[in-house]
C-alpha cells in the first residue's frame, strides 16, 4: 500500500516535470522562431543579406539582412552594426529607426539590424530574462526579441576550453568564442561567431566603407560607459563628437581603443581594413549585476532602486536617479550620435562625404517615443517589408 503511494508521488512529479519540459520547450522555440518587421523607409534602395559577401555564412542564423540606403551621389559608405550584443535593445531599436526613417543625400549609409542574429534567438532563463518586449506605437504594439551576449549554443557548439583569439593569439574565456565583440577579425573556418565577423570584414571590403560604427548598451557598474571608443584612425571625429555633444545635447565621453586589446570591433576593424570602427555605449540598468526585479519593465524605463543604491554608495560609473534612463533616451542618444559622428566625419573626409536627411532631434525622439518612429506594416505594400 505504502509502496503503491510512493509509485503515485513519482508518478505525479514525474508528469510535473514532463510538463514543465514540454512548456518551456515551446516557449523557447517560439521566441528562436519569432520574426521582427521592418518597415523599409524610402532611403532603403536594397536590401541584401551578410552572405552575399561571404557564401558559408549563406543560409545561416546569422546571415542577417544588410540595409542598403544609397543617395546615388558619389560619397562615402557609413556601417552602422547594431546588437552584437543582443540584450542590448536601444541598439538594434536604433538601427531599426535609422532604416525606417532615415534618408540619405550623399553617399551610402549600410545597417545591420542584428549582427550577431544567433544570440537574438536566445536568452538567460536562469538570470530571469524576458524573452520579448514590446514598445508602444500610435497604430499597436511593436513586439522584439530579447536576447543575450553570446550567439546561442543550439547555433554554436560546444565551446573550447580556452578560447584562444585569432590572429593575436590571446587567451580569452571559453564562451567568448560566442562573443561577436571578441570574435574580430573572424576567421573563414572558425566559430559561428567567428565565420561572421569575417563576413562582416569582407563587406568592408567589398562594399569600400569608409566608416563603422558599432552600437552597444553597458551596466553602469562597468567603467566603459556613455561614451565613444575609437580606433585611432578616427580620433578627431569622435573626440570632436563627444565635446560638440556633451555642450549641446547629452553628456558622451570618449575613449582611445586600447592597442593590445584583441578581438573587438573598435580594434580590429581599423587594423584589418580601411575603415576605422567607432563604438557606442549607453546605459542600461537592466545589465547591472545589483539590479531588482529583471523585467520588460527595467529593460524599457531603465529604472531600479537598488541600481540607484549602488550609486549612492559611490559603486557606478555613470548617474541614475529616480527617472532612470528610458529606451528612447538610450536610442535617442544611439541616433544623434551615429548623425553626428558622419557630420563630422564629412567635415574631416570631403573625398567620403555622407550625409543623412530626415532623422528626428535628440529632443523630438525623447518627448515622442521611439515606437512614433516605426510604420504600421499593414499599410505598405509586401515589397517594403523585410524580417528580422
Ligand atoms: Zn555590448
């Protein structure tokens, strides 16, 4: 009888287990499944995708599409690269805006909505992630995936023991050969990670850009943060976009890409192409390790009281207060900067001029929201959508 009893309780848990398995596997393939809409903006003359310019990389999760916006007058060609990092939303929301909105009247402006597209397809279950958010619009809510630092181990796997970057031979943690941000210059025949990066650098190549720039959110417990890190071949634009800003608009500071620091983007781009690679940060709280309830709610306002906390006790690098640091001001400061850096990249670079017409200011973005920004797909036409 007894023993009957203990067969039911196992039999019980066992079919509780069974169901959380199957549930939570459904949730996952839901949100590795889910597709973005982009709306494409008139700038948008074509769109192509990462494995035109790199055939193994065709077909992949991380083939990702390549927003082309040419003026069609002779200039420079802009990268903008956007979610390397994919738990860093303002970027990719950023870039989205930038192809919606955005024209061009000289040269040509490429974005990548999500660069690292493998690690938009996962997130961190165990620290408690979303798995979407949504930003209102004036026609609904517009529903994204959040994701995580690294390209998602179902795409990438398994992991070396050390993970040894290459060319420089530095030694780096075993999941940073995930890590997009620490895979550059890429190899041909390495991690997923790895094989994109050198797509990306082949793009460069073959698409002659003239200027990267590499959109990233940061923790405010982390030293490199609200500001502009550049490779030494663009000093002089992002020094003189960062005091042009920080008098004008928003604070922003700027930072030398180290010379002995391998792997990422404002580094290795600069060395092994023509174009240098500026990189953005802009704070989100929703990284910080001290952080409360880790919700869609955080991710959107940037608010949290135990953030604030560690601010008053002298433990951030950047300011918080009770108004926190909201989506649209993090994609705010994503797009005036990136609009800035090409001014002032023409003003140094007349041979690679590139010039934006039509973006919102620092201001209209933030009184209106960055879901004003974004078109309502029902009222275009199939042949100006794209999937992300
Ligand atoms: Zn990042």
């Amino acid at each position: 009888m007894k023993a009957n009893r203990e067969w039911i309780i196992k039999g019980i848990a066992l079919a509780v287990w069974i169901g959380i398995l199957i549930s939570s596997g459904i949730a996952f393939a839901q949100h590795r499944q889910y597709k973005e809409t982009v709306v494409l903006g008139e700038g948008v003359t074509q769109v192509k995708t990462l494995g035109d310019y790199f055939e193994p990389i065709k077909g992949t999760t991380n083939d990702c599409n390549i927003y082309i916006l040419d003026s069609g007058v002779p200039g420079g060609t802009l990268l903008i690269m956007a979610a390397v990092h994919a738990e860093e939303p303002a970027t990719n929301l950023a870039a989205q805006l930038i192809v919606e909105n955005a024209g061009v009247t000289t040269g040509r402006v490429l974005v990548a909505i999500h660069e690292n597209r493998s690690a938009s397809t996962v997130t961190r279950p165990g620290d408690a992630y979303p798995q979407f958010y949504t930003v209102k619009t004036e026609w609904g809510e517009k529903k994204f995936r959040m994701g995580d630092r690294w390209a998602n181990p179902l795409d990438s796997w398994p992991d070396p023991e050390t993970y040894v970057h290459y060319p420089s031979g530095q030694m780096l943690a075993y999941m940073d050969t995930r890590n997009m941000n620490r895979t550059w210059p890429g190899r041909a025949n390495g991690s997923l990670a790895e094989q994109t990066s050198y797509a990306f650098m082949r793009l460069i190549e073959q698409e002659n850009v003239s200027l990267t720039i590499d959109l990233h959110e940061a923790e405010l417990e982390y030293p490199i943060i609200g500001t502009i890190v550049a490779h030494q071949g663009a000093l002089n634009v992002a020094a003189m976009a960062s005091m042009m800003l920080t008098a004008q608009e928003f604070p922003i500071g700027m930072e030398i890409s180290p010379l002995a620091l391998h792997g990422l983007s404002h580094r290795e781009i600069g060395d092994y192409s023509n174009s240098p690679c500026i990189l953005l940060e802009s704070p989100e709280p929703f990284l910080d390790r001290v952080r409360g309830v880790t919700d869609e709610a955080l991710l959107l306002t940037g608010k949290d009281e135990f953030v604030m906390k560690a601010g008053e006790k002298g433990l951030l690098y950047w300011p918080i207060d009770e108004n926190g640091w909201s989506i649209d001001i993090r994609v705010a400061r994503h797009v005036r900067t990136v609009e800035k850096l090409t001014e002032l990249w023409t003003r140094f670079h007349a041979d690679t001029a590139m010039v934006f017409s039509g973006l919102p200011s620092y201001e209209e973005m933030v009184d209106n929201g960055v879901g004003h920004y974004f078109t309502d797909p029902a009222t275009v036409s199939a042949n100006r959508l794209a999937f992300e």
